[in-house]
C-alpha cells in the first residue's frame, strides 16, 4: 500500500514506529458527492449530478471497503449504469496494477496500468494513500470520491430515478441506530482486524484482537435476538459487516492473527454469513481467489515466503436458520 508524495509514486508502507506500533488509517480525501440533479451532498460538498453512463467504478475484488460498494451497486441496479474495473489481487512495488495477467481487469476508461495513475489524472500533485474505491466522473475525468462509506450512502440514493430501484439501505427511522452499529463494527471490527494485523508491538497486538472479539461477541449477542443489525431489515450496517466476515475464516483468523475464535464457531454470526452471502447478487461479488492471494502475496513482512494456503474449506452454501427470526427483504422508499 504506497502513497503519492506531491504526484511521485513512493513504494511506503505505514509508519507505526511513529504511532507505537499502532496501525493507522489515513482518511479518504476525496469527497465530492453524485446527487440526483447534482446538488450539493449532506455536509455541503460539491455536488455532480447522477447520469446513466458518466461514472465508473474502480476497485479490488479482495478489498473489504471496495466490496461494499460493489454490493450496493448489484443491489440497486446499477451494473448498466455505472461500469466496473477491478485490480490484480497483487499488490507489489507499484501498488494496485490493472494487469490482466494477474487477474486484473484492465482499465478500459482511461488505460492506466497503475491506480495510482487515476489519482494523478485527478491531481497531478496529489499528496495521500491511494485507495480503493473510486468513483471516476469520465465527463470531468477526475476521482469524485474514494471514500466507501460515503459511496453506500451515493449509490442508496442518487440514482433511484433513474433506475425505479426504491430499496433503501439506510432508512430514516433507523438511521440513528445504523450509524451507531456502524461505529462499532468499524472501529472494532472492519479496521480492528487491520489494527491486529498490522500492529507492530505485541502489547498493541493483544488490546486489538482483544477489541475485535469483543466486538464479535457483541455482534453474535445482537443477532441472537434480532435478524439483522438495525432490526428486521437488511440495511447498510449488514453489507458493511458482511465483507469483514466473509474474509474472516479464509484470511484474518490465520494471516491476521485473529485466531481466537472462528466465524464459523459462533452459531449466530455463521448463519447470518450464510445468509447474506445467499441473498440475490451477493455471491457473485465474492471471490476468494483474489481474496486469498492478495493478502498474502502482497503483505510480504507478514508472509515473506508468499505461499497462499491452500484452504479452509468453507461452504458459505449451506442452509442458515435465519428465518426464525422476524424480517426479510429491504425496505422500500415512499
């Protein structure tokens, strides 16, 4: 994972030393937001306007964050709307590359090879890590935005007319409680896998994984009395736990040192996997080949020999006891 220093490339991994072993995550700088007739998003950013065919999404099939997005876009209809490029799983010395010889998708927007490229093409001096997502305006040919929780909430909204998709991930009588979900299970849980992982010192080490299981346990508490997080509704909150459970077993429990427990060892919290990995359009967005191979060939400090481990085994098809609970489907919007 490097970064771009004033428009040059640098291969720089994070700098714990600097935070006592502590994994820290750089916020997204990208922030513009697509609206239905291109007025200003919630907080007063710049605002473009959502049209069938301007934007194009950019992302790894292995990266959690990305996944979301892609979700929300299966989930709402916008395959034909708004294209699709995906990455090698190999992060090397060039960061994220779209070489189709490792299983990249090519990019047949702009025809980089680097991601790194789209941010430049954005900002030739851009200062920052370079990430995935991102949504590229192809009127403007900029990035609009590479923040993936604000790209849920894009793709929940802006595009309804155009689409007569009324689904609503993010409903307005349980936002309050979407958003407290959603501080926990990313502190906790989708970054606190990353801050176990990548954490340099054992004693920070242990007050993550720590952290992480506690916050499993609540979450394993939760789904025991209620379908899903927010209630009887699938909402955002679900897709964006989902894509931390769904690479659990295969990756973060060994490669991470997340080995306290299994997803799979909690009778809950498999069988709401189970379940929303079966929902409509959401299997197709999972590939564990990607998955597997980028975290471990590309984190070479904590794999030095890059072997992908040939398992676990894991049946996400089997039948989930998810229906003795209150609640299916989505809420629409009135």
């Amino acid at each position: 994972m490097g970064l771009l220093i004033d428009g040059v490339w640098h291969d720089q991994w994070y700098d714990t030393e600097k935070y006592d072993g502590e994994f820290v995550r750089e916020s997204a700088k990208l922030r513009d937001w697509v609206t239905a007739d291109g007025s200003a998003g919630p907080d007063g950013q710049r605002g473009v306007p959502a049209e069938a065919g301007r934007y194009h999404l950019y992302v790894s099939l292995a990266c959690p964050w990305a996944h979301r997005v892609m979700i929300m876009r299966r989930l709402k209809g916008l395959d034909a709307l708004i294209g699709l490029s995906y990455v090698s799983p190999l992060m090397l010395d060039k960061g994220w590359t779209y070489n189709r010889e490792e299983g990249a998708s090519g990019d047949p927007v702009n025809g980089v090879d680097f991601h790194h490229q789209l941010y430049t093409l954005t900002d030739p001096d851009y200062t920052g890590r370079v990430t995935v997502p991102a949504l590229w305006d192809k009127h403007e040919g900029r990035i609009v935005n590479n923040e993936s929780a604000e790209l849920l909430r894009m793709l929940n909204g802006a595009f309804d007319e155009l689409t007569g998709n009324r689904l609503d991930f993010y409903p307005e009588d349980l936002r309050a409680t979407i958003d407290a979900v959603n501080a926990d299970v990313y502190d906790h849980i989708n970054n606190g896998v990353y801050k176990s992982g990548f954490a340099t010192e054992q004693r920070v080490y242990e007050k993550h994984v720590r952290a992480l299981f506690e916050a499993l346990d609540r979450m394993e508490a939760r789904l025991a009395e209620q379908r899903y997080l927010a209630g009887e509704w699938l909402t955002e909150a679900d897709i964006r736990l989902f894509t931390t459970l769904v690479r659990f077993d295969a990756v973060y429990h060994g490669h991470f040192k997340c080995n306290l427990r299994r997803i799979e060892d909690y009778p809950h919290l498999s069988n709401y996997l189970r379940e929303i990995y079966q929902w409509p359009g959401v299997r197709e967005t999972v590939d564990f080949d990607h998955i597997k191979r980028h975290y471990y060939y590309s984190h070479d400090h904590l794999n030095p020999t890059r072997i992908v481990p040939y398992g676990p085994v894991l049946d996400l098809n089997r039948p989930h006891d998810r229906e003795r609970l209150p609640g299916q489907g989505v809420r629409e919007k009135t």
